[in-house]
C-alpha cells in the first residue's frame, strides 16, 4: 500500500492537490487538515483505513485551497466558509459521487470547514469525526465569555497582520516551527528531519493563503477598535449537527481550551467526545495508533 497523488479540478475553477490510498470505488474517506499543516500529516491513518481489515477505503487528504499546490486565490474574502464548504461538497461529489462519504475527518482549520459542511450538507456523510477543531458554538461562546479562551487565542491577531507572512518566513520559518514547541519551549520528538522538510516544502509554497483564513474569519478575541467574536450572532439553525459525531481532543491544546467541550451536545444529538489526556494541537503526529482506535471504533458503530 502506497501514498499516490493526484489533482482533483472543481467546477468552479479550484483545483485540490490531493494525498490518497486505496481503491477508487470504494467507500470514500476524507481527511482535512489545518494550519500550518499540508495533506501529509494523515498519511498514515490514510494507509491504515485503506487496509481491507481495517475497511479497505478509499482515503484522500487535499490540501485545503491556499495550502501547499492546491489553487491559492489571491483575495481574503476567497477564504470565507461559504467558498471552503463549496470545494468539500465539490471535492466530495467528484470522488464520491454515488453516496456519501463514509466519514469526514477534520482536524483545526479543517474542522472548521469540516463542521459548516456538516451542519449544511448532512446527507453528503454518514459520520465525522473532529480532532481538536472547536465547534463554532462553543468557540464563539468562549471567546465572548472566557479570559482564558481569550488569551490562548491571541495568536490570531497575530497571523492577521498584513506583514505575517514575511514574519512567518524569517530565520527557515523559525516562528512557525516554533508553534510545534512543547511546553518547555523545545521541538517534539515527532518533529524529524524528514518532517521538517516536508513543513518546510509547503511553507515554501506560499503562506498568504493560510493567513488569509485568520483575516476572513471574525472568530477571533475582541480587542480595541476590532470587536471580532463580540459582534458575531450564529442562530441554533447554523450549529446543529445531525449526523453521528466523533470528536477526539488533546487536552494539552495550549491554544483550544477544554471548555470548547462543554454544551456540544446542545447542538450533536449523535455525540461521542473522547478526551485524550496529554496530547495537544498536534495529536495527529503524537498518537496516529490513538486515532485511528477511536476512528476505527466509531466506524463500527461502537
């Protein structure tokens, strides 16, 4: 079993560079990632989950439009959720177009984009799955209400600064390895040479297009003269999720606090949260066995 790659081009002019294992006409799994990240942090769950005993799926991770090779409009307002649901309901029709995707897995930004399409296309997936990605309820609850929430989001204004990129590119991208740093200040173990260089390649693509979600998004802190979340209003209609749910989260997420879990289920009827104490953000490079576990069990119906 091998990692292949191949360019998805969508109707509306976008074109996705997309990762993929496993026979094409089987059961579609999709896999988003977030920021600063690319396709390849899901590479191993994608070999494992196109194995025939673990369901022998057709696994495939674009890169999200402004990452890496996939098309990357120049304009902020090209990044806002309506235009990022529209290539995941494209991207979903052209792999998939028979059924719904057996699951979506999102993780960060991704989820993002992952728990607007939920919330507005049910029928085009059977399950999702969430790996540390705030739903947009509690997200805004907690950055309206919550000073801690507040304050571990202040990166934000940060990478919507007109200059963020150039920043982000100096001394070999140093800040955004830098956002890897466990508590101590010092690089993960996970954080190989051969990772580095496949961050690194990416970076090398382009930084606008991820700086550009920060900017076109208004969930962020409140601040002088930018109310952000504070002037955000998102009805009970624009939050419920039908389909049967999975969220996995790091409880280390130095940036997501734990309280972006309480009241899910005003919204998730079908909810399962599984806590992972000790792992952060980064969960998908720290414990890949861990969730491809919770996915593979939340497949089976368990």
């Amino acid at each position: 079993m091998t990692i292949e790659e191949r360019v998805v081009s969508l109707p509306h002019g976008i074109d996705l560079a997309c990762r993929t294992a496993g026979l094409p006409g089987r059961p579609v799994m999709l896999f988003l990632h977030g920021f600063p990240e690319g396709a390849f942090i899901w590479d191993e769950l994608l070999l494992h989950f196109a194995r025939p005993e673990h369901g022998g799926y057709h696994c495939v991770a674009p890169y999200l439009r402004g990452f890496g090779p996939s098309s990357k409009p120049a304009a902020v307002e090209a990044y806002r959720a309506k235009h990022l649901v529209q290539d995941l309901a494209a991207l979903a029709d052209a792999l998939s177009p028979q059924q719904p995707l057996a699951c979506l897995v999102a993780h960060d930004w991704g989820g993002a984009v992952a728990w607007n399409f939920a919330n507005q296309q049910p029928a085009r997936m059977a399950r999702l799955a969430i790996v540390n990605s705030p739903h947009p309820g509690t997200f805004l609850r907690e950055l309206q209400s919550d000073p801690a929430q507040q304050a571990a989001s202040q990166y934000m204004h940060f990478l919507c600064r007109p200059d963020a990129e150039a920043l982000l590119a100096e001394d070999d991208f140093r800040r955004l390895f830098g956002f890897f740093d466990n508590p101590a200040g010092e690089p993960p173990a996970w954080l190989t040479p051969a990772v580095r260089a496949q961050y690194r390649a990416v970076w090398q693509q382009g930084l606008t297009g991820p700086c550009h979600y920060y900017r076109a998004s208004p969930l962020r802190p409140p601040r002088d003269g930018d109310p952000a979340a504070q002037a955000v209003s998102l009805p009970d209609s624009m939050l419920t999720v039908q389909v049967p749910t999975l969220v996995v989260w790091g409880m280390d997420d130095p940036a997501l606090r734990p309280g972006l879990l309480q009241g899910l289920d005003n919204w998730i009827p079908q909810l399962q949260v599984r806590p992972v104490p000790g792992a952060s953000h980064w969960i998908v490079h720290e414990e890949p066995e861990r969730i491809a576990y919770e996915i593979g069990r939340f497949l089976q119906g368990q």
